[in-house]
C-alpha cells in the first residue's frame, strides 16, 4: 500500500513535470517559465516533516533537470527544491491558518529556488551564463508562483490525501 | 508497532545536508563531462519525451475543451445555442488562421530546403526553454526513428535555429543559436569575412567577433553560416543581420550585435537537415531584400562657402526604391 502510494505521488510529480515543460513553455508569458513543479513540491510539502519535503523535493528537482530540453547539470534543481521544501516543510506551523501567508511562501520559495539554484551552478563551475534574463525571473516568478499556487495547492493535498491511508496519517500525527 | 527506521528517526537536517551535498556532487559530475551520468539523462529523457509528446499532442483539445466546457449550464437556450455558434466560428477562425500560419512556414522551410538542396526532416516544437530557468534549448518531435542525429543543423523559414545536442527515438533537443554555450561559424554575405556568432541568451541579440582584427561589418550586412569541412553546421543557412557594431574590449577589431532572422521566441514548424548540400550554397538563400535597411546619402550643397551637408537616414526601402532616389538625387546636384 505504501508502495502504490509512493508511485502515486511520483507518478503526478512526472505529469507536474511533462505539463512544466510542454504547455507552461509553449504559452509565451514574458520571463520564467511558472513554477508548476515547485508549487506542486511545496503543496506537498505543507503536509508532510521537512525530511519527508526535502527527499519529495530532491527527486522532484532531478526531474526538472533532466527532462527534455533542459541542459541544467544534474543536481541544481534538486538541491535547490530540497532546500526550499525542507524550509516551507518547518514553516507550517506559522503559516497554516492563515489563506495569504502560504502564498507569500510560494512566492518567496520560487525566489529563493533560483537563487539556489544559481549559487550551486555556479559553485559547481557550470560554464553557462546563468545570469541571463536573471532578475526578469525572479520578478516574474514571484509573481507566477502564488497565482499557481493558488490552484495547484489545494489540488495537491487533496490528492495527498486521497492516496494516503488514513492509518498512516494517525501515524504520522 | 514495529517499524524500520524512518527519516524521522534522524535529525532531519542530516538528511536535508545529505541530500544537498548529494546535489553539489552530481552538479559536478554532470556540468563536467557527459559521459558520467549521461546514460542515466538520455534514459530518462526516453521516458519522458513520449509523455511530453502525448502533452504536446492533447494540448489543443484541452482547450477547445474548456471552450465547450463554459457553454454548459447556461439557462436560456437560445442564447447558449447561439454563443455556442459564435464560438464554434471563432475557434474555426482562429483554427483556420493557425493552419493558413503553419502551411506559410511550412512553405518558407520548403522554399529554404529546395534553394540550399537540403534534405530535411520537418518536425514541430514542442517545448522551448528549459523550464528549469537557464539554458535556450527547444524539444522537437522527431528523433533518430526519422534519420535525426546529434550535431544536425535545425532550420525554420526564415534561418538557422540551432543544433541537435540530444536524441531519443522520437524527440530531440534543439541548442538554440541564442544559448549563450552556441557559437556558428559566420560569412558576411558578399565580403565573405568569417567570424564566430555567440548566443547571449536574449532573443534578438546574438554577438559576432572576428577572428581578423582588421575585419569590417556595417549596420544591415547579413550573415550565412560558415561550414568547414567536417564541421557541424551545414554552410549557407542564413543567420541574421547586422544591427550594432562597436569596438571590441580588448582588442583593435570589432564586434558587432546581429538579430536572428528566426525568431527564436514564437518557433512552431522547423526542419532539420538530415544531408549536408555537396555545394555550398553560398548566398543563395538569403531572403530577397526586403526590409533591410538602405542607407540613403543626401548631399547638398550650401550656397556661399560651398560647405556640404550630408544628411544619412536608413530607411526600410526596397533597393530598386533605394537606387531611384539615389539617381534622383545626383541630378538634383547636378542643376
């Protein structure tokens, strides 16, 4: 059961990614693509221990790095997804009454990821100039990231739930 | 309950600093060399890429979809029956006016491929940019299954679009010209000089150097790839035009700033050449000139000191248009 509801969740973190990489592209918004896969991470995330949001987020951000086309080295985006899942993940308790502050997260978390993900390539000596159209991809980001949010929250724990058993989430409490 | 043990058993943030150097080390491995973990990438991207070509594919009934979708629960009938018309109509326009767009691409790439002699494969894009932030690449709908190999060129109507840097059986990846890791071999129409023309990453701003310091360009020369023998791209395919020249840092020569003739951001149909042309075709399939700019030079001269004033002006003029208002010109300063 726990198996099937592992390969559940992965199974819709690859539709996250195939519609990131296919439609989100191809509608033409000015500056960074929507964050799809990052919301849908940290939708998750909001029900889950930073350790659990910060593995869900590694394999999610590997995803994201290697789905056709990026040329992004292995690693970046899932360094950069852990980190920032792992943080939203320990945040919950602050943030989780309130409607707006879970969106302002959103927005904060798909800047700090850019940024993380940036310092790791750079660090790493990835020889692309990373910094093109920079600053245009975060303002744009943290404006795409809390209207996604939005939607893609809600849907997420939803289906977290609907494939979680209700043992384990006692467990989990 | 017996349980093994499970990441909350550990202090999480031994597994958050695991996983973040796990990162950094495959960041290195992977920016480094390709061979390390590049099974594990074209594995992956030969799962994937049907997917996205399944998304590709059901991406325009999505949205006739919610089209229809909004029609139902309207109350009065008749006006449900006639929105559900005009909109039928406007999707048939808008339906009909992308085909009448796709068949004039698919025109121009033809045009193109039968002028240089090129054998292409045509294929549709199905994904531009990587989503992950950084990189200008495309992901295109056809792969080895049709005779698509690494390094080929990729062309649309109006010019060169990149190289394929990746295969799958049937998708490629496209390194579009303006990633800042492309460089092609560039010939100056006409003079032929030859310089290297780099991405930067915007869309309309592609640098060129020169390897020969003493090398000039002007505002308006156009430019065709430069294919040496064994080289990568296939020779000929024109590239852009030049709209900015300066000095270059650090050396005497120059460096100038060229637009693509394809536009990057709105690519649909390309083509890529699947057989190098046995000639060079040279200039050939640079598009008529239409809108470049011809610099009209008008002198006249000052009564008295006999001093001239020459004013420059670019216009978008045809040349018969340009050549006209030359002779006319050199009469008026005959009289």
């Amino acid at each position: 059961m726990k198996n099937f509801r592992f390969a559940l969740i992965a199974l819709a973190l690859v539709v996250a990614a195939v519609m990131e990489s296919t439609w989100l592209t191809l509608i033409g918004l000015p500056g960074a693509v929507p964050p799809l896969m990052l919301m849908a991470v940290l939708g998750l995330a909001l029900r889950r221990s930073p350790a659990n949001a910060a593995v869900v987020g590694f394999f999610a951000g590997l995803l994201m790095d290697v789905i056709p086309p990026s040329t992004t080295p292995m690693g970046v985006s899932a360094g950069a997804f852990a980190i920032v899942a792992f943080v939203v993940a320990g945040l919950k308790p602050y943030i989780e009454g309130s409607p707006a502050l879970p969106l302002a997260a959103a927005s904060g978390a798909a800047v700090a990821a850019i940024v993380i993900r940036l310092f790791i390539a750079v660090t790493t000596g990835v020889s692309q100039n990373l910094t093109d159209n920079l600053f245009g991809n975060l303002i744009t980001s943290a404006v795409y990231a809390p209207l996604l949010a939005v939607a893609v929250f809600p849907a997420v724990q939803w289906f977290d739930r609907f494939v979680t058993p209700r043992v384990t989430t006692t467990i989990v409490r | 309950m017996a349980r093994r043990r499970t990441p909350s058993d550990i202090d999480p943030r031994f597994i958050l600093a695991g996983l973040v150097v796990l990162s950094f080390l495959l960041s290195l491995i992977d920016g480094r060399s390709t061979s390390a973990l590049g099974g594990l990438r074209s594995a992956s991207a030969t799962v994937l890429s049907p997917m996205q070509n399944l998304a590709f594919s059901i991406s325009s009934p999505v949205v006739s979809f919610f089209g229809d979708w909004s029609e139902v629960g309207s109350k009065d009938e008749r006006i449900s029956a006639l929105e559900a018309q005009n909109d039928a109509l406007r999707r048939q326009i808008a339906g009909s006016k992308d085909a009448r767009r796709r068949v004039k691409e698919l025109d121009s790439l033809l045009n193109t491929a039968g002028l240089g002699n090129f054998r292409i494969v045509a294929a549709r894009v199905m994904s531009i940019g990587s989503a992950s932030g950084f990189g200008a690449t495309a992901l295109i709908d056809a792969g080895s299954a049709d005779g698509i190999k690494v390094n080929m060129t990729v062309i649309a109507g109006a010019g060169m679009v990149g190289r394929v840097l990746a295969v799958t059986n049937n998708s490629a990846t496209v390194l579009l010209i303006v990633d800042s890791t492309s460089t092609v071999g560039a010939r100056v129409a006409g003079s032929g000089q030859v310089g290297f023309l780099s991405g930067t990453g915007k869309p309309h701003q592609l640098t060129l150097e020169f390897i020969d310091d003493t090398t000039k360009v002007a505002v308006g020369d156009r430019l065709v790839s430069y294919g040496v023998k064994d080289g990568i791209f296939v020779p000929g395919v024109p590239l852009g035009t030049v709209t900015k020249v300066r000095k270059a840092q650090g050396t005497n020569g120059q460096l100038a700033y060229v637009d693509p003739f394809a536009d990057i951001t709105a690519l649909d149909l390309v083509g890529v050449i699947v057989n190098k042309p046995r000639t060079d075709p040279r200039d050939s399939l640079l598009p008529e000139p239409k809108p470049s700019p011809t610099v009209t030079v008008t002198v006249t001269v000052a009564p008295g000191d006999g001093a001239f004033a020459v004013k420059t002006t670019a216009t978008p003029k045809t040349s018969t248009t340009a050549k006209a208002t030359a002779s006319s010109t050199s009469t008026g300063k005959k009289k």
